[in-house]
C-alpha cells in the first residue's frame, strides 16, 4: 500500500496490475480490466487481504504473459488489447476490447485461465477488427438491454438480442443514423441529441446515464424514452444542453466536471469519476 509503479515495479503476475481502468462485482465476484496488461482479472470472492492473487486471468494464457492479442498479429476468441471496460449482467461478463474495436462476451463467470470468450459484438467473427465499433470503452446492461459506450463514435449503441456474433444493434444515441460518427454532429457546440466522445454509462433504476466526456457533462435519458437519437430528458455539470467547457469555463464547484470518464449507480446515488478535476462526485438521483 506504500508502493506504486507498473505490476509492482516488476513483471505481470497474479497480484499485479497496469493501468487497471474498469471495475465490476456481482454476487461476490470481483472483475477487473487491467487494460495495459491486456487482461481482464477474476476474484471468484471478494479479496479479503493485500495483494490477494487473482483466481483466473483472460486474455493471457497465465498471469505472467502481458503482450497484446498475446502477440499474435490477429486478435482471437481468448486475446485482448487495450481493453478498458468490464461488466456483468445478469451472470454474463463482459469486456469492452477496446484496441480490437469489440466487445466480447463469455455466458458464465470463467473458472480457468486463457478461456475464450463465447460471443463478439462489433466484428462478424473473433479475427476481425475493423468493423463497426471505434473505441467501446464502458458497458451497462439491464433486462434484455445492453449499452455499449463508442467513444470513437461519439455515440452509445443499444443491444437488444446478442444470441450471435456480430448481432445488430437496434439504435445508437448520440447520432442521428447509424453511418454518423461526427462529434457533436460536426458542430462545435453540443445539443440534448448530440455527444462527444462518450466514455462512461450506467443504469440507475429507471435511467439510463452516460459521461459525455469531451464535453464535460452528464446526460440522463428515460429508458422508456429511448430511441433513435434521442434526446436526453436531464443534464448536469452544464446549464443548458447548448452549451458546453470544462467547469463551465470557471472554477470548479459542486455542479461542474471537468472530462468525466467513468459513472456508476449505487442505489439511488451516482458516483463519478470528475477525472479532469481529480475528484470523485455523489450525486443524488432525482
């Protein structure tokens, strides 16, 4: 705890973590994206100690290997790059691969290590990467829903059936159809319609709540209300949904963010990760 440095200033292992930028626990079981390790790491208990080893890795075929797509020239079911987001819904995990531009899907919680995912989102097969996915970067999910954060793409996509690879989604938000990838629709200043470079996303109860990041707000859209392009029904860190700059171009205060990249529901609080301002906000969900 009085140490820091890359996997412990020394070479991957069990305990070891780089760059670690996505978080997610269900039912006890605890999943970590250890992005510049390109792995995800699995607690199948809540760790109780310091430096309590992980019980699998995914993406690596042990704990000791770091290479991206484990330096093979083309990705695979059981390799990762770059990936930054994780998630479990209703006893699936997810993984957003950030640097295979995909998202990959394993049915239940593995139990050995190097296990090759189940499904992929974003490429028609687990050996491709240029498809429809830019940079997916967070996950959330809630019934038959899934929300996938493409910060590449200014947008979030919106799944409704993932029973195969490279399944459609049903509509984005943030874009007006499904070829835009534009920020803020090619324009400097931002609408309830638009997005820049969307990096975080959470469900809390009835809502659906993303982390615009580039433009320094949040965006909160009934999920009743969701559709194509549709706009988002609250806002926060900014007084209208026309305007946009870090703290609102001023000093921080309690209703500013300055480049939030991550959100979370935790009953009927929002946490968010105020990254540019250094902060970590709770905010009541009204």
């Amino acid at each position: 705890m009085r140490s820091e440095g890359r996997n412990g200033r020394g070479d991957a292992h069990a305990a070891s973590v780089n760059v670690p930028t996505g978080i997610a626990s269900d039912r006890g079981v605890l999943a970590v994206a250890d992005a510049w390790n390109h792995r995800v790491l699995l607690w199948h208990e809540l760790p109780r100690q310091a430096n309590q080893p992980a019980d699998v890795v995914l993406g690596q075929e042990d704990f000791s290997s770091a290479l991206a797509n484990r330096g093979l020239p083309i990705p695979r079911a059981d390799t990762l790059n770059w990936c930054y987001g994780v998630a479990i819904v209703d006893g699936r995990l997810w993984v957003a691969d950030t640097g295979n531009r995909r998202v990959l899907m394993w049915q239940q919680i593995p139990t050995r290590n190097g296990a090759p995912a189940d499904l992929v989102l974003g490429q028609r097969d687990f050996t491709g990467r240029d498809l429809h996915m830019r940079w997916p970067h967070a996950i959330a999910g809630v019934g038959n829903r899934l929300f996938i954060t493409d910060a590449g793409a200014s947008r979030v996509m919106v799944y409704s059936r993932f029973d195969r690879n490279d399944a459609p989604y049903d509509f984005v938000l943030g874009q007006r159809d499904f070829d835009s990838v534009e920020h803020n629709h090619s324009s400097y200043y931002p609408t309830a319609t638009s997005m820049n470079m969307p990096y975080g996303v959470a469900v809390q109860d009835k809502h659906l709540v993303v982390a615009d990041t580039a433009n320094s707000r949040l965006l909160g859209f009934e999920l009743s209300n969701l559709a194509m392009g549709a706009p988002a029904d609250y806002l926060s860190g900014q007084r209208g949904f026309t305007e946009k700059g870090e703290n609102r171009w001023e000093s921080p205060s309690r209703d500013t963010v300055c480049w939030p990249y991550a959100v979370a529901a935790c009953g009927q609080t929002i946490v968010v990760a105020d990254s540019g301002n250094n902060r970590v906000l709770f905010w009541g969900a009204r």
